[in-house]
C-alpha cells in the first residue's frame, strides 16, 4: 500500500496558497487508483485554469491509496485530511477542487481550518451523508443536468440542508452536460477560474458567486452561465491532452 500524497503541477518557490485538486473513483476498490487514468486526467484542465486564476499558488493533485471510496473507512476523505494535516508552516490557505467521490472527499476535508473554499463538481453524495461544517467558507455545487452517474438532486438536498445551517451555498446547474463535464468544458474551466480567485481573494468580489450565494433554503439551482461556446466533447479530450502536456513535471 502506497501512502497517500500529493502531486504538485505548479510550485513556486515561497508559495503560500495551495490548490487541491481531487478526482473521481468508485464506491469500493482497494486496487492502485493511479493506473486509472481516465479520471485523473479529466483533472487537469482544472489545473490550468486554477493556475491562470492564481499563478502565485501552488497547485496539486490528489494521489488517493485506493481506487474506492470504501465504506465506512471513507479512504479518500481520510487521504485529503491527512494531506491537508501535513502540510508545513509555510501554507497560509488551501482551496478544494473535488470530482465525484473527489467532490465528496473535499466537501468533508473543507472542515479544515486551513480551507478557505470549496467547489464539489457532480459530487457523489449518498442521502445519508453527514453534514460537513463550512461556515466561513466559499462554498459552490455545479452538477451536469444529464448526469447519471451521480445524482444532481442530491448535490441540491445538501446544499438546501448547508444552507439550512445558515452557510452560503452556490448550487449550480449545468444544461446539457453529464458527469464526463466535456460537453460545456470550456464553462467549466471558467467556473474553476472564477471560484479560485475568490477563494484566494486574487480578483475584487466574483460578482456572479457573490450573486447565487444563498441561505435560502427554497432557492432552486441558478444555470451555470454560458460564458463560452462550450466548445464540445471531441474539443473537451483534446483539452485534457493540452493542458496534460503543458503543465507535465
């Protein structure tokens, strides 16, 4: 069994920020999760737009133990917190990126007192999940309205009970897209941007975040923005590619 670490796209030197980045996996698997690519490498688009939105941080990606989420263990959340507890001195805030069961993992490891963000994409979210504590965090949900890998009402019943605890919460939902997040990629990058910077407080207040943050339990999901073309799923893997040979070690 290999530890759990993280592997960083983007270090410069005397950085004091950290984005995380956490992809998908499965309910139950104790098999090497880094032979399964496909997930990961959807992560790296998500890289780059976080480096563009904070060139000044670091950035990595979470390397879990295991392929699955397993039970009552919970490993990649246990891989998360244990990441974000050995950090050194030197990191003054960490901002969470989560995909799927990566989405579930972040949006409990956000309860550390170093997480100043969150952003669960399509989250894999049981009806039973217990409820993270997230007040004084930036905390967004975006879901695909054609996933059917993970179900978005179940990203809008935590979020309500969230907001229920009086934490701002932005529920986002994404028209046409699925759990692959290729159809709209382009859109997606945008909202990593976005919400990375005003995590990090890199640019003035994200007026849209600021606008769908909400208490209100009744508020339906506000539509994901077309900030771009979308650019499509063919376009979509070949971005993966892109960014994966820009950002190699």
């Amino acid at each position: 069994m290999s530890a759990a670490r993280i592997d960083f796209a983007h270090q410069p030197a005397g950085a004091r920020d950290l984005v995380l980045v956490a992809h998908g996996g499965q309910d139950s698997s104790l098999e090497d999760p880094h032979d399964r690519r496909v997930a990961l490498l959807r992560m790296w688009p998500f890289v780059a737009a976080a480096k563009q939105a904070a060139p000044q941080a670091a950035i990595g990606l979470v390397r879990y133990r295991y392929r699955g989420w397993n039970g009552s263990n919970a490993h990649a959340m246990a891989d998360v917190c244990q990441l974000l507890d050995s950090l050194g001195p030197g990191t003054e805030r960490v901002v969470l990126v989560g995909h799927s069961m990566g989405g579930r993992a972040v949006l409990h490891a956000a309860e550390h007192p170093l997480v100043s963000g969150v952003l669960a994409l399509a989250p894999w979210l049981p009806r039973d999940e217990p409820l993270a504590d997230l007040h004084g965090r930036l905390v967004v949900f975006a879901h695909g309205d054609q996933d059917r890998m993970t179900d978005p009402r179940l990203s809008v019943a935590y979020a309500r009970r969230l907001r229920a605890a009086d934490v701002p919460v932005s529920v986002l939902t994404v028209e046409g897209d699925a759990h692959s997040m290729l159809a709209r990629h382009q859109d997606w990058d945008e909202l990593v941007r976005r919400f990375v910077a005003a995590a990090l407080d890199g640019d003035p207040v994200d007026a849209f975040l600021a606008g769908t943050a909400s208490t209100e339990t009744a508020r339906r999901p506000d539509p994901l923005p077309r900030w771009t073309r979308g650019g499509g799923k063919l376009r979509g893997v070949l971005s993966i590619l892109r960014s994966r040979a820009m950002l190699a070690w």
